[in-house]
C-alpha cells in the first residue's frame, strides 16, 4: 500500500513556520556572540550564517526542516533536501556536506517511506555535489525531513539580503504560487499538472541561478521561502536600509494559482505574512486582491530574488533563461528608504 504522507500534518513544507512577527519576538531574546570573524548573524534574518576562517574563505551554514509538503516520500525528500541547500546558493556559497535532519513516527510509518524519504534527500543532495555524512532521527508524530548544510564562500563573493543598493533592479528566478497550489491540492482544488508544475519547480536547485549571481559579482539576494515574497523583500529592504517597489503584474506565476485565489483558496500563512509585513509596507491604491495575498503565500523551495544593477539587469535575465530558468524576470526595483519599506503595485 502506498503511503500517503500528507494525512499526517495539516501545515507542510515552507508554509508550517511559525508567523515572522513570533520569530523576531524569540530573536530579541538570543544572545548574539561577539566575534570579528563572524561574517553573518541573526542580526539582519539572512539566510544562513557566516563564518571567517582566513581571509579568502568563510563557512557557510544552514539548517531547514518540515513536515510533508507533498503525499509522495521520495519527492518530499526531494524538495526538503532542495529547500535546505538553497540557503548556501543565496549567500553565494559552494554547498559540501550536509547532516540529516529526521523526525517520523516509529510505529506508524514504513520503513519503507522512511527509506525513500532519505533516498530523495540523497539523491537531490548528490545531484549538487553535497556529500551526506550523518545525521540524527527521533520519534515524532509528524514526519518531519531536512539537512543541515555546511557551504564554503569567498568573504569577497559573499552575498547578504543587506547588500541591496538603489537604482537595482530586482530579478526573480521562480514562479510564485507553491503554498497556493499545495492548498489547493488538499481542498482537490488543483489539478494534476498544476500539482505536477508546483512539484518541479520545488525540486530545482537554485545552483544555476547562483552560478549566474557569482557571474555578475551580485552582492545583495535571498531567496525566497516560508515568508512569501513580500516578506523575504521586506526582510532585504530592511537589512539593506533601502525601500522595494515590486510589480505583482510583472511577477511569474505557477498555472493554477491566480483561480485558485480568486475562488477562495487563500493558505492561512498568507494571512500571517501579511499580519507582520503590512505596517511597513504601502498598498497601491485599488490594488487586485489576489495579486496582493499571492504577495504573501510562504513558498516552499521558492527562487532566488537578487538585486542586480540596473544596466546589467536585462543581460542577467538573458543569462538566466539561458541556463534554464524560463522564469526570471524583472520583477521591480530598489529606492530610498521612506515611511515605508516595501511597495506593492498591481
């Protein structure tokens, strides 16, 4: 009998973060160590943090985790392993080893899917270069999959979510809509190629895309996850001390995603992505509704946002498309900070 993973959790993949505004609450409580070779902390919430050992090289490393984002164990550990690694991509890192990170429930999952789970993991790790060395499992009701990832990075080639600048244009390299169409998946809401698009574009590794970044000297990305689009620029803009004016006309979508919102198929993460960001963030006036809840749906797997110089933008893209990603395009541009942070026109 095959099994069905997804009967085991509510809330899968990137959209099962708790809200932003919660985790900034825990943050102010950590205590941050004092090291001048520590590169990146959780000062500015950038993807991974960042450690010096010489002077031409720094570690770079990363944890992620979920619980099913899909029914199929294989393809969850796929996306999980693919989630993970990404994080190294967006700093500009070299992805190397990894650890697994496994949680499932002893007497009520096969060993057989656990089996498989790992073997997506492994496969997805090996097809980008990334060496699985260990890892630690516990029992657990919901399963649970992801790595922790160690990358190596040049400090001079280091890419932050604090390295925007104004004037930039900002470059999308995947369509949005995953948190959508996984929604819609569970309500029988999508269909079966929309399911089957969602599914590939959350098992492409942002590595070509990271190749292209290093091309281009790229000092400011993140990629973008579980806080959705405005979130994740949001964040940037922040970190950056500038302001981002996104064109949800101009952003990629997966097939599906724009119906599934306009029948009402609007994932509970939205809301919460939209709770901590609207306060800093200007509405254009009559704005589309489902442009602006697509805005905020927690992608899981999701692509890289990058700000590239203006005069070098439509030569990234190109460079972009050509190694594969069909998808990128210019999705809007960097300015100077005002009252709020992030613009949203559409």
């Amino acid at each position: 009998m095959k099994t069905d993973l997804l009967i085991f959790s509510e809330h899968g993949g990137c959209s099962s973060k708790i809200p932003p505004g919660q985790l900034e609450e825990i943050l102010k409580h950590l205590p941050v160590p004092v090291d001048p070779d520590i590169l990146v902390n959780i000062d500015t919430q950038d993807d991974a943090g960042v450690y010096r050992l010489s002077d031409d090289l720094a570690l770079v490393f990363t944890t992620d985790f979920f619980p099913p984002v899909c029914s199929d164990p294989y393809e969850f550990g796929q996306i999980a392993a693919t989630n993970s690694i990404s994080d190294i991509y967006a700093m500009g890192g070299t992805p190397i080893l990894a650890l697994n990170i496994m949680m499932f429930p002893a007497n009520g999952l096969p060993m057989e899917a656990y089996s498989n789970i790992l073997k997506g993991g492994y496969d997805k790790a090996t097809e980008a270069g990334v060496r699985i060395i260990g890892g630690h499992t516990i029992d657990d009701q919901v399963p649970k999959y992801g790595l922790a990832v160690v990358g190596l990075v040049s400090p001079k080639e280091l890419i932050t979510n604090a390295g925007a600048k104004k004037g930039d244009k900002l470059i999308l390299t995947k369509p949005v809509g995953t948190g959508i169409i996984m929604a819609g998946h569970r309500f029988s809401m999508a269909s079966d190629e929309e399911l089957g698009e969602a599914k590939r574009f959350m098992k492409m590794l942002n590595k070509s895309g990271a190749a292209v970044m290093k091309r281009y000297n790229i000092k400011g990305a993140t990629d973008i996850t579980g806080f959705g689009l405005a979130g994740h620029a949001l964040k940037m803009a922040r970190a950056s001390k500038v302001a981002m004016k996104i064109d949800m006309r101009s952003i990629p979508l997966l097939d599906g995603t724009l119906r599934l919102v306009d029948e009402g198929c609007i994932p509970g993460a939205c809301f919460s992505n939209l709770n901590y960001a609207e306060n800093f963030t200007a509405f254009a006036e009559g704005m589309d509704y489902n442009l602006k809840m697509i805005a905020f749906d927690a992608q899981t797997s999701g692509g890289l946002l990058i700000s590239v110089p203006s005069d070098e933008a439509p030569g990234m893209v190109k460079d972009l498309i050509s190694e594969g990603l069909l998808f990128a395009s210019v999705i809007g541009e960097v300015t100077a900070p005002g009252e709020r942070l992030l613009h949203l026109v559409g």
